[in-house]
C-alpha cells in the first residue's frame, strides 16, 4: 500500500495549489517536483479560485498568514471542496498568536480538511483550545514519546473522530490516525528540526500523496510521512564532513527525488495501532 | 556576437530590478549574480518608481501576482519605459486564471516589452488568447518538437511583428525571435523541468543580458537562452550518485557563475532561421 | 568574551522574530538555525505583537517592504520594546529611495534599535541624510578600507553615540561600534558579495547573538560578525571545481551549523580601536 501511494503519485502527477508561507516556499515546490507532483502558487483572492480549479488538491500553510491570503484560503478552499479536491491545513504556529488560532480553527470549521499536518503544540492548540506554543517548533513537554504514546495515539484518534478528518502529528515519534486506525511511525532524524521547512514540505507532499491516492487517504497521509523520514535519513547518510544544515536541506529533497515506491516500502518503519 | 554578450554583463553588470513571485526569487537574484549583473527587488507602488530609475532594466514576472504588485508593475513599467531601460514579460500561468492573463494581456498592450519570455501554452494564451496552460508548466500538446518546428518558427515571428517585442519561447526546443529571425536553440536537459524556477531565473538573466546589449537584443536573449540551457548541461555532468533536484538546482547557478563568453560560445548550440 | 558569546547562543536557543525581505528569508532562518538560534516570521500587523512577545529579539530588515510591513515594524518594535527585547535595523537599499530613506529614518527615531546593521552607503544615509547608495550593494567610493580606516571608524563612533546604537558597518573591513569602542574585523571573503543576502544573514544571526548575551551587546554584535566572515572563508576552503555562488550559499550555512565557540574565537579577526 505504502510503495503504490507513491508510485500513484509518480504516475499521476497531481498539480498542488499551495497557499503558503514565503519561508519556506521554493523547498515546497522542489519537494513537490522531486516527488512527481506539480506545484502552483497564488494567494490573491481574485486568482485563487482559478487556480485551484485546474488543481486536484490544495495545501493551506498559515506559516506567514495576512489578512489578504486569510481571504484566499477561504475562498479557495471552499471552491476546492467543491470540486471534491484534497484540503489539507498545516496551521504553523497555531497557539503563538490569536490569528493563527483563530484562522485554523476557523479553516478546521468552515473548510473541514481532509488532513490536518502540525507538530503536537500546534494540534492540541486546535483539539484542547489550549497547547502551549514555543514559535513554531514544538513545546518538548508536549512530544510524543515511548512513554506517552498511548495517551498520544488515543488523543489523535479522538481528534480525528471529533473533526472527520486525518491527523498528523509530526515529531521524534509520527502519528498518523483517522478514528479507527493510527499509523505510529519511525522514521526520521532529529537533525531534521535543524533545517527550516521540512513540515512545510511534508504538508506539500504529502497533499500530493493524498490526491493521488484518493481511496486510500490515510495510508497516503502516513505514507508521505514516511517518504520525508526515510529522506532525512538517506539524506544524512550522504552528509560528507563540513556539510550542515544547509547541505543537509538538498540532500532531503534530493533523496526524494530518487525515491521509488520500492525504496520506500523498503525503508519504511511503522506499525498501525 | 553570443560571446559578447555574455562579457558585456559582466563587464557592466547592469542592475536589474524584479518584480518578481516569491517562490523562486532567490535563485532569481543569485543567478543574476553568478552572470555578472545586480539584483533588487521591490514591488511596492509607493517604492518601484524610485527603485526601477536607479536601475537598467526591469523583470516583470506574475508568477504569485497580488493587486498591491500589479499596481507595482505598471508603476514601475512606465517609469522603466520613461528612462529607455529594458523591460522584459513573463507571464507565468497566462491562461491559467482570467487574472493572469488579463495581467499579462494589460502588461503587453499598455507597457510593450522589449522581450516576453514563457512556456509555449502562456505565449500561446497571449498570441491566440487562448491555450491550454496546465498550471505553471506547458501543455505536452503545444510542445515545440522538430515535427512542429516550423510552424513554431512562423508563429514566433508573427507574435513578434505584432507586438514589436522580442519572443522567447522556452521549452525543449526553444525559440527567441523577432519579427525578421528566429534562433532555434537546443541546450538544456528535459531535467531542468523537475527544478522550480529555471524559467523564472532565464527571465532575470535575459533582462541583465538585453540591458548589457541595448544594440543587440534579440542576439542578447539568445545568448542568454544558451547560457541557461548550457549551465543546464555542464551542472548535470557534475551530478553525483545520490544529487536530484534540489542540488541540480545549485549545480547550474554554480555553472552560470562559472561561464564566461569563450564558454558560452563554444556550448551553445543553435542556427538562426 | 567572542566565545562565550557563540556558546550562549548555542544554549539559549533564542527565539527571534523576523520581518524580513521574501528573497533572503529561507537563508535567513537556515543560519539562525544553524548558529542556535530559532527563527519565526510574521510581517502581518494583528500577528505580530503576539509573535513578537514570545521571542526575545526582532530583526527589521526593510529589503522588500510595504505598507503592510511597515506597519508591522512600528508594532512588533514598539512591542518589543517595550518588553526590553533586543532590536536590529537592517536598513536595505537606505538611500535607493524615498520610503526606504524615511522608513529607516523613523524606525531609528522611533524605535531606537540596539543595533543597526547595514553597508557603508545605507549607514552614511542614515547619519548624513546622504550617500550614495547603488542598489543594495555599497557604493565603491564609500569603501571601508585601510586608507580611509581612521576616518571611518570616528564615523562609527559619533554615529553611535549620536544614536545611543551599536553601528555595525559591514564591507570589505568590517566596523562594530558603540560612543567608546570600535571592532575592526578582517573575516570574510570578497566572494561573498557575490552571494544575495549575507548580509541578511548576518542580521538575522546577530539578533541572535544580541538576545544571547544581554550585557555584552557590543562583544555579541562583533562575535556575529566574525561568525559569519569566518564561514566565508570556512565554506570557501570546502569548495570544489565547478562551485559557485549558490554551492558557496550552502557551505557558508554550513559552515556556522559546524562552528563553536571555541572555532569562533580562533578563528576571529579584529581589533578594538
């Protein structure tokens, strides 16, 4: 299932509207390509509803939110339901300030996602009304460890049962859960949290997974959370000495680019609970 | 003529004002650097004015488009037309939203570039007003292949004696002409599509190259066509086992800044017709 | 002191707001990840009073302002301010127009950073209501060097005591200066200019440095420039055939992700004059 969702994405080429921030921007349209997708920008109200038209799914980042790109997340998702596309919201930051609490839950109401992809402070910020938000990284008393799983595995569930949509919640430990099922998954390095954007890109990809593989959301969603892990570390495994973050930041992208389905059902460490 | 041009940037390094989408403004401003000229950006009305008189040409690109930076781009337009500096169009995504292609439409009616450079489906959308833009990427039907070539060649040159401007059409075969002579051009890699923004970066580079050579543009776009398709060429003979396309990308940025005119001379590969 | 200085960065992980130009801001993150340091982007005026109140520095870059961001400034300055936060100007292209001059003007009147930090020419405009700014780039006669060295570092001096700021001037020499003391530094390359946005770079990681060590802001401010220089000729000692400026992008980063403080202090140039 996991080497067929990214085959799927290889094959079909989903064209991705992003509505993103400028950190971070150019890393989500490489990584799209890199993993056989198209990417689109546009965040002005009067082109968005065009441009996601031509889409099949549509990734809202509120990483660097205005009152103008708040305007075209609205309009462009409700016309990407519309269609029937993929929505997914990475609500960067969600907890550090009242208009990006305000805006993702107001997106998580309005627009139902079809997934939600953000580190633990962000989605407790959603779930709980509360979360206690260090910028954008996650607060550490929050992190999903070996010794809080099983309350973090049941509080995903939970969320994902509340809101009918898929949770991800990104970390040393990965969940991935719709009310029934939750993928815990173990890939990944910690020195990833040392480059800027890899959330950022895994909401890209993994709208992209999604689009391609529509029957199968959810081991789409885990899947693509897998295909970033497995990067970062065949990334690291080609960092030379004096390489760092920067270098590192290419050989993630890079490794997806190489990717196969093959590959990555090889290198991919999960188990469902 | 290809190899003076190419010394004359940098010899004159000629600063180039871009108006500019932010997915790929960095590589935009970084591959004007490597070929000798100066970048700035700055696309608010009440500061393009003052920014584009201290300039020598003007890259107008509608890749992430918003009101506040059309508004920008006419403001800047007229005075860069005031001055006699160079102004070169890129219409990313003409076709794909009415805003688009009104914005370009607009550009090309009020402003009269000395060049528009875009992919055969946004040309297209300009010339015939219509096309079948998928996204930011060309239609595979409007690709200029050998079996197409000389129609291609003959619409070139008419867009280009209608609109008196330059007519750069990037693909795997690409055309710059006039309304007299056409280059046909065949540098590059298909691989330079799986990199964002190597059509944005050409954009920023041609209008360096045009503002260098004011007695020689159309010699000027092509040569700065060759350049990128060469810098295409020399940076994927230096891919190791493991780069994809993240460190394509710097791969070709580095060939740019490593290439000078005797270089260029010898790699480009094009007839004129 | 420059050592202590890199190490508080590294265990403090300061959090620091930006608002910053959308062509360097990717990099911008990237180093001040790379130094220790965290970085949030906000430039929306009902975020950024929030955001700015979790952080404990703000780096105002005006690169690619607007009046949208411009009000941002005056709110997240006055906020952190007022939260005893550490403040940077970063007066891009001061001197390259007319809402670049009076912003920088302002926010210096206004806000009272703690640190501006720019090239010779935008710095000159700030003290002179002059110069003679090219661009982004200094001007070629407004050259730091060791000619005109006396003459510039008194310029410093008055221009911080003048402003109760540090001046941080940087170019071929760099000048770190408070009314008593200036650092001459001699790290860095000449290549580096032919990088966009090191000296963005550098802002973003002084903030860093400023917010890590409260009561040695003028030993902070010159230990940044000194990382930062030092990278460069670091990153350049790690360069291949075929490198170039966008290679060069990453080795730098990587170069302050690798360095510590003890790297730092041997490898640091300068003198107090």
């Amino acid at each position: 299932m996991i080497k067929t969702c990214m085959d799927n994405v290889r094959e079909k080429a989903p064209l991705v509207h992003n509505i993103t921030n400028y950190v971070t921007v150019n890393d989500v349209a490489n990584v799209l390509l890199a993993c056989g997708g198209s990417p689109i920008m546009s965040d002005e109200p009067d082109d968005v509803e065009d441009i996601t038209s031509i889409c099949v799914g549509l990734n809202i980042n509120i990483g660097t939110l205005n009152k103008r790109s708040i305007e075209s997340m609205f309009l462009a998702g409700k016309k990407s339901k519309a269609l029937g596309h993929v929505l997914l919201l990475d609500p960067v930051g969600a907890g550090a300030s009242k208009l990006r609490t305000e805006t993702a839950v107001k997106i998580l109401d309005e627009l139902k996602p079809d997934v939600i992809r953000g580190n633990i402070s962000e989605i407790k910020t959603l779930a709980l009304g509360s979360g206690t938000t260090r910028g954008v990284d996650a607060d550490v008393a929050d992190a999903v460890t070996e010794s809080t799983l099983d309350n973090a595995v049941a509080f995903a569930k939970n969320f994902a049962a509340k809101t009918d949509s898929i949770i991800a919640i990104t970390g040393a430990i990965d969940l991935v859960a719709d009310a029934e099922n939750c993928y815990v998954i173990r890939n990944g390095r910690a020195e990833m949290g040392r480059i800027t954007g890899t959330g950022c890109q895994l909401s890209g990809m993994m709208t992209a997974f999604l689009a391609a593989n529509p029957e199968n959301k959810l081991a789409a969603a885990a899947a693509a959370v897998c295909a970033m892990g497995l990067a970062g570390e065949i990334g690291w495994s080609h960092m030379a000495e004096g390489d760092g973050n920067s270098t590192y930041r290419n050989r993630i992208i890079d490794a997806i680019f190489n990717m196969d389905g093959e590959t990555l059902k090889r290198g991919a460490k999960y188990e469902v609970r």
